[in-house]
C-alpha cells in the first residue's frame, strides 16, 4: 500500500526566502531516500534539498527562481506506507532531539587510546573560530592543541579571505575616491599601479596578523600540529604533516573545520583562467575583461576590486536582483553606482557554457535577455561555498553529517558524540566569521564545565562593496513572508550633513519596528561605512531597545552614525531634519 506525502524544506539555519536555482527530480522519477530533489542558493553557498523517503515523485510545487523557507513545499512523493519521518536535526544552533543511540555508534567521554600529542581540548582548524576557541579554552586551564592545514594560522579567512580581501578593497577605495573628488576641484593623474608593490602590502597585512596569532598561542602554550587531519576514532585525530603522520587524542574536540569553494560542474576548471575567490586573491594579473559568476557578496567585492584596477567587469546572478539575500531598497544605490561603472550586469540569467580557447575563455549564457557568447580574458567563479563535513573523516569518531555536508549541533555546539563539538561553517549558515568567533568561545565555556548556550538575537551581514550594504535582524523580505506587522522608518542620506559633505548621499538606512511595542525587529542600511554602523543597530536589538530609547540617545554631530538615530524619530515622528508632514509632533 502507498501513500502520498509531501515534501518540505527542512531547517536551513536562520536563511529565508531562499532561491531555487535548479530542479534536479520531475514527475515519475524513482529517488532513493538522501536523493537530491532541488538546489538552493544563499549568497554565500549553495545546498541540495534531499528526498526524506524512497519513493516516486508525484507533483513538482516549486520553479527555478521560486523563493522558498524552513517548511516551504517542494513536491509531492508517492511512498510506502511504512515509511516514517526521518529525524532531522538543525544545522544552526536549535536544539537536537536525543539522538538515537543505534546512530550514534560511538560516544565516548574518556579518551581510550593515546595518540603521539594528547590534548584536553584539541581544535581542528584555525581559522576565526577556531583560534577563538582554542585561545578561551586555554584560558580557562585546559592544554589545547589546534591542527591546522595552513602552515599560518587564520584559516580561509585570514589567509585567504576576509583580510586579504579588505587589504585590495581599501587600495579600491583610495583609486575610486580620488576618481570622485576629481569634481570638486581636486584632480589626479591616472594611477600608476604596481601589482608586485600591491600583492606584497596585501601579503604584509595577512603575515603581521598571523604572526601575531602564532604569538597569542605562544603566550597560552597552544600547541600547534599544522597538516590536515582527520578522525581516526571517537578520541582521535590523524594528522597527515610534512614530517609524517602523526595521531593527536582528546577529552573533548572542537571541530572548526570551515567550507571549501563551491563549482558549477562541467566547467574546464583546469584552465587558470577560471579563477575562485583565492585565485582572485592572488592578484596574478589584472585582466581586461573579467565576467564574475555570482552576484552575492563574495563576487561583487572581488569585482569591486578589480574594476578599480581598472578591468572591464561583468556580473551574471540567476537571481533578478545582486545579493538576494538583503532588501531591494538596500541593493539599488549599489546596482545604479556599478551600472555605470562597470561593462555588464545581466540577472536572471546563467552560464551553460565556458568553452578555453587561445583569445581567452568563451562564455555562452542562458536567459530571457542573454547576451550573445562572450570571450573574456578570466572568470571568477563566485558561486557559493560549501561546508567540509565530508572532509574529515567524520563517520570514524560516529559524528553525523547531514545530506548537505553540515555537522548537526545543539545550543551548546554539541554533535551527536557527547565530547565532540562544532562550530563555524561546517555547522550551517550563516557562513560568516563573526558566527564562528562567537561559536567558538561558547564551546570552550562549556567544554570548561560553564552554563551557557548560544542565544544570539541576530547574526549581521555585511557587503563590502561601494557603497557598502549591512543588515542584521529582520528583513522586510521575511517580514512580509511570515505576515509580521511591522513599520518601516527610512532616514535617506541625502538629508544627512556629513554624507553631503562627503559627496556619498546615495546612503540610506532602514529601522523596522514591532507596531505594538516600538522595538527594533531590524535594520538594514547602504553607505559608505555601513558596516561600522550596523553594529548599533544590534546592540539595540539585543538590549530590546525601542525606538524612544534609540531616538533618546545623543549622537555626534555630524556623522553617519546619526543617521540611526533619525531613522527612529521618523518613526517617533520628532525628527527635525526632515519635513515629515503627515506625522504628529509630539
């Protein structure tokens, strides 16, 4: 006997109204259970939506393009009646159900065999969240071992990401604003650039960190076992260094082991001018033409970078607008100042195909408004990321990874393996570095036998593009799909002193407000700087601030900073600096 039942978008972390970027089933395909039915994207990885049940797919319910949340239906699957829900677990920080004891194999708490190095905290992988755990838990007393892939500490985002990144984007900065002030009096020839000058200040910039890093674990004896490790077993740790394999046990691990790029398959990635985020990075020259695949944050930093060096950039997103993830009205002062600036923008549409030839690398598009195949000198591959749960020998120790390549953990950062932790990337979304350092920290308090869990109100985003763009708690997008009344106060910067004489007026920010309370339920803004300034915005939305309390608080004068603090006598309706006529001063 069979039935039919639907199928729903599992927990997929704090993400919302996430786009379906391809479709992988149609009606009258067999799956097996984990089978993948459709892809989504966020604006930093990619993940597959897998089949909960082994059966035949009745009706489709979703298109490509649709947005869809935590329970949203996919499709319709006709099974045996037999069949019962699986246990799904979070991918970010809800709690776990018990987990079941026949899954979880093994789930020691004394170390039963003794490696060549033996840590009561072992961490592996040292990225931002990583070296914050390892430094608490060794404040707290306990001998910590970090093993690292990299011969420096950082992880991807020191080494590789979020600091060599903003290192190209200030020299950006620099070239695009002496550009700007050239029409208020104030002129400069053309930049004469030095790649080799430019890499070996970015190059500066990473080592003074990490050695400054290096120092830190000095200071709190860590020890460091640099190689790539793996689980052997429930207690310990294979790590494969350049003098050999050597074995690291635990009391207790912390896993921090990140995301790795994501790739379109069928691309001739041998090529080296199809180029990831490192390669981008590496600044091994500056291309003429460049087309970036991708219109999420990762991408259109690059491309920012890279436009101000002056290559020819395009931008090709399957979404209709840049940076899915944040409010139409935050991304369009971004997408009017790059339309001007840069060669092409095309949305809703993909690349089916990169063909190498000798002039460069030829490009054929898919869409409604497609261009014509293209040739281009680099492609910067911007897709997403995805998480290394697969990576690292997980089922060894009985850890378990889920469809999608995320370790599961509770509010107190626990796998399923009672004295093996997680944080970071490869425990879900967001995958961003400021959710890592804060993970990471909470499960050496506990690990140190501290009462905490995570409670995070909100987790910001920032795009360091030009303008910059920076949200944190609700979006008027999940406003609107979950049917929560709310208001909006939008203070533009074009009334704004010190964006005025700064000549970036085309800023705006955004408080979203609970109608019956006047608290802050979120914030998004789009300026120069934004992302220096979003923090405010959480602190008050952590504090349970309302808009009284923000419009009460005395800001410098003139500054953007302000611009906060107009936002909320919009919505008292005691702002001065505008004339807001259908508001009752009080």
């Amino acid at each position: 006997m069979t039935q039919v039942v639907d199928v729903n978008v599992p927990d997929v972390g704090d993400f919302k109204d996430i786009p379906i970027i391809e479709i992988l089933v149609k009606p009258g395909d067999s799956v097996e259970e984990e089978s993948p039915l459709v892809t989504l994207e966020t604006d930093k990885a990619t993940m597959e939506i897998p089949s909960p049940f082994r059966g035949v797919i009745k009706e489709i319910k979703v298109s490509v393009n649709d947005k869809v949340s935590q329970g949203s239906l996919i499709l319709t699957l006709e099974t045996e009646s037999t069949a019962s829900p699986p246990n799904e677990a979070s991918t970010n920080n809800t709690p776990l159900t018990d987990p079941d004891p026949t899954a979880t194999h093994v789930a020691q708490t004394n170390t039963l065999t003794q490696g060549d190095i033996h840590a009561e905290v072992v961490v592996l992988g040292a990225g931002p969240g990583g070296y914050t755990a390892a430094f608490r838990a060794a404040d707290l007393g306990k001998k910590v071992v970090i093993i690292e892939r990299y011969p420096t500490l950082g992880g991807v985002c020191l080494n590789v990401g979020c600091i060599p990144s903003k290192a190209l984007l200030h020299a950006a900065k620099t070239i695009t604003e002496a550009e700007d002030i050239s029409k208020h009096g104030i002129a400069f020839g053309q930049p004469e650039i030095s790649i080799d000058k430019l890499r070996h200040w970015k190059e500066s910039v990473i080592g003074k960190l990490t050695k400054g890093l290096k120092a830190l674990a000095q200071q709190r004896k860590v020890d460091i076992v640099y190689g790539t490790g793996k689980f052997a077993a429930a207690d310990i740790i294979s790590v494969e260094t350049a003098e050999g394999k050597k074995t690291v046990s635990f009391d207790d691990c912390i896993i921090a082991a990140g995301s790795s790029v994501a790739r379109i398959p069928g691309f001739p990635y041998e090529d080296p001018r199809i180029i990831d985020s490192t390669g981008a990075l590496a600044l091994a020259d500056i291309p003429k033409r460049m087309l970036v695949i991708g219109g999420g944050i990762i991408g259109l930093e690059m491309a920012t970078v890279y436009a101000a060096l002056g290559s020819k950039i395009s931008i090709i997103e399957l979404m209709d607008q840049i940076i899915p993830g944040a409010d139409a009205d935050l991304v369009k002062p971004l997408q009017r100042r790059i339309q001007k600036r840069y060669e092409a923008i095309y949305l809703k549409t993909k690349v089916s195909k990169i063909e190498a030839k000798k002039q460069g690398l030829e490009v054929t598009f898919d869409g409604d408004k497609a261009p014509d195949p293209q040739v281009y000198d680099r492609v910067l591959m911007a897709v997403g990321r995805r998480p290394n749960g697969r990576d690292i020998g997980a089922e060894n120790a009985g850890v378990i990874v889920n469809e999608r390549g995320f370790i599961p953990v509770d509010q107190q950062q626990r796998t399923n393996v009672p004295n093996i932790y997680g944080i970071g990337d490869i425990v879900g979304e967001p995958m961003l570095a400021h959710k890592a350092t804060y993970e990471g920290k909470l499960a050496a308090e506990i690990i140190a036998g501290h009462k905490a869990a995570f409670d995070a109100r909100t987790i910001p985003s920032v795009a360091y593009t030009d303008p910059e763009i920076a949200w944190m708690g609700l979006t008027e997008t999940e406003a609107q799909k979950q049917g929560i009344e709310y208001e909006k106060a939008s203070f533009p910067w074009v009334a704004s002193g010190r964006a005025i004489s700064m000549a970036r007026e085309e800023g705006m920010t955004k408080l979203l407000l609970e109608k019956s309370t006047r608290r802050i339920l979120g914030a998004g803004m789009v300026g120069i700087n934004a992302g220096e300034l979003i923090a405010e915005t959480v602190l008050a939305l952590e504090m349970g601030a309302d808009m009284e309390d923000i419009g009460l608080t005395i800001h410098p004068h003139p500054t953007l900073s302000e611009t906060i603090l107009f936002a909320a006598e919009i919505a008292e309706g005691t702002i001065t600096d505008l004339y807001m006529p259908k508001k009752t001063i009080q």
